[in-house]
C-alpha cells in the first residue's frame, strides 16, 4: 500500500534546497575568482550556475504553490 502523501514539510525542505543552491553558487565565483583557470573552466562553472539560478526560479516557484495549498487546506 502507498504511503499518504505528507506535505507537511515540502515547504522547508524546498526552503533548504534553494538555500544550498545559491550557497553552491556562491562558492563556484568563488572559485572562478581565486584561482587560475582556463577559459573552457569558468564557461563551465558560469554555465553550471545558469542551471543552479534556474533551480533556484523553479523551487522560489514551488514553495509559492506549496504556501497557497498549506493556506487551502493542506497540512
């Protein structure tokens, strides 16, 4: 038998997610600034963090939707 879906902490969870993301990025310029590296690498990393940022858009999106169902009704 499936598990109930329990979204009690979807939104925190999302919360923690978003924030490690934008600490990774925060780290890769970081690094981009400290060291030496060739071009190919910061495209790389800048790259990378392009897909972190839409990561990012993408979970700011889904705790608004998790926050307006915890309003509606969902626990």
């Amino acid at each position: 038998m499936a598990k109930p879906d329990n979204r009690n902490d979807n939104v925190e969870k999302l919360q923690t997610m978003k924030e490690q993301t934008a600490h990774n990025i925060e780290a890769a310029e970081e690094t981009m600034a400290n060291t030496d590296l060739t071009k190919a690498e910061k495209r790389a990393i800048q790259e990378k963090n392009n897909r972190r940022q839409q990561s990012i858009d993408s979970f700011e999106a889904e705790i608004a939707d998790e926050m307006s169902d915890r309003k509606n009704g969902y626990k």
